[in-house]
C-alpha cells in the first residue's frame, strides 16, 4: 500500500483537499473492480492501492476560506513513511498573493525534508509557492497558475518556472497550475507510482483528461498584454525549446 499526504494549512481550499483524497480512492475502486471488458493486473486483489491523509501543523482540523471545517487525520511526522506529500490550492491574501504564514513556513520546512528522505512531492496552484518556499523550486523546471506567474517570479527568482506549462516534473518534484490542477497533479502521481494503464483508468472513470492540457488554452488576451508579450513569448519558446 503505497502512503500519500494531503496538506492542509491556512486557506486551503477543502474542494482540492478532498479532491486530491476521491481520486486516490477512486483509483483504488476502478483497479479493484473494472468496469465490465477492462482488464487491470490489481483486478479483484483485496486492499488498497492508496492510502490518504490529510495532515496539518499540529493535527487539528482547520477551516477553509469559507469557514467550513477540514478534516485532519495527522500532524506533520518524520517518522511516517510516505511516498508522495502533497499541497494543493489555497485562497490569496490582501495582496493578491499566496498566504506566508508561520503555518506555511513549517509545511515548507518538512516538504524540504521529507523530499531530503526521498519523498515524491507535489503542490497544485497556489500550493506550489509552499513549495518555493522551501527552496525546492531553486534551479528547478516548475509551473504554477497563469495568473500568479508575475508573483511567483518575483518571489522565487531562482526557479526555472515554465510560462503556460499545465505540469512539470524535475527531481521527483511534481507543480501543476490552476485551482482544479489537483486533477492533473493526481493522475501523475498515480502514474509515477502505479503505472500509467493505472492512471489512465483512474482517468477514465473520472471522465478526466488523462494528460494535462496547457494553460496557455486558458489565458485571456488581456493578461498577456498587461506584461510584454514579446518577452512571455520568448521565455515561453526558451524555457520550452531549451530547458535549464
């Protein structure tokens, strides 16, 4: 049984917290019991593939930015033996950015040592400044939402971030961009850990794409404009054609 942590801090949004935990449980129901003609090699086999906790600072529930509770199974630990950490979406403060809390601090420090262990980790939009805050996006390829790219720049100067890049991978660290990339961040995992005919049946019967579609479909016009489009064109076909 393969062990994935869901982060909850300050302004997580409980959609993407849940969302991250049916689709490792929806991946688990489609290898045990296929629809009918589709064969998988877990077919019929008695337990769990995944297994999902939701983890935060000190083990307490929170609430979301709308005030409802989040559910916690567990406080941060260096002694569980997980194989993936990973923190989605959450709602921006005052300043139009990503919460920088004690709380955020503390998660950014165990991602930088859990991954020091080995540890896959992921983080999905605004989650991703969790992880560049722990100095994992450093000199790393990286993506997080199209609308927080001028942010994420600014505050991580020294990661190599992928303009209009719906995911990237580099050094077993995992960012996707967008409120609802906890999707794609999802199927990758499972298709790191399981197998991609597993993630593209996770894929399936959660009628999603099973690979991810770039951001660039999704950018109006406008946000392009507001910088030089000349030079998001041109750190696109570099980062791109020519990756650090």
């Amino acid at each position: 049984m393969m062990q994935i942590a869901i982060v909850a801090l300050e302004g997580s949004l409980s959609s993407a917290i849940s969302g991250l935990a049916d689709m490792f449980w929806i991946c688990n129901q489609a290898s045990r019991n296929p629809p009918p003609g589709v064969v998988t090699a877990l077919a019929g086999s008695p337990g769990p593939l995944f297994h999902t906790r939701i983890v935060s600072t000190d083990g307490q529930p929170l609430r979301d930015p709308q005030g409802r509770w989040i559910p916690v199974d567990a406080a941060f630990d260096a002694d569980t033996a997980y194989d993936a950490i990973l923190i989605a979406g959450m709602a921006l403060g005052p300043d139009g950015a990503p919460p920088h809390t004690e709380a955020h601090a503390q998660a950014a420090h165990w991602l930088s040592s859990r991954h020091h262990a080995g540890v896959l980790i992921g983080g999905a939009c605004a989650g991703t400044f969790v992880l560049g805050q722990a100095g994992l996006l450093d000199r790393r390829r990286c993506t997080t939402t199209w609308w927080l790219h001028h942010v994420f720049k600014q505050r991580f100067p020294a990661a190599f971030h992928v303009w209009g890049s719906a995911l990237e991978e580099q050094d077993g660290i995992i960012t996707t961009g967008g409120p609802l990339s906890w999707v794609d961040l999802a199927l990758h995992v499972i298709r790191r850990l399981a197998g991609p005919a597993l993630a593209k049946l996770a894929a399936d019967i959660s009628v999603a794409d099973s690979q991810p579609l770039p951001q660039l479909l999704y950018v109006p016009r406008g946000f392009v404009n507001t910088a030089n489009p000349l030079l998001l064109q041109a750190e696109q076909i570099i980062r791109h054609a020519h990756p650090a």
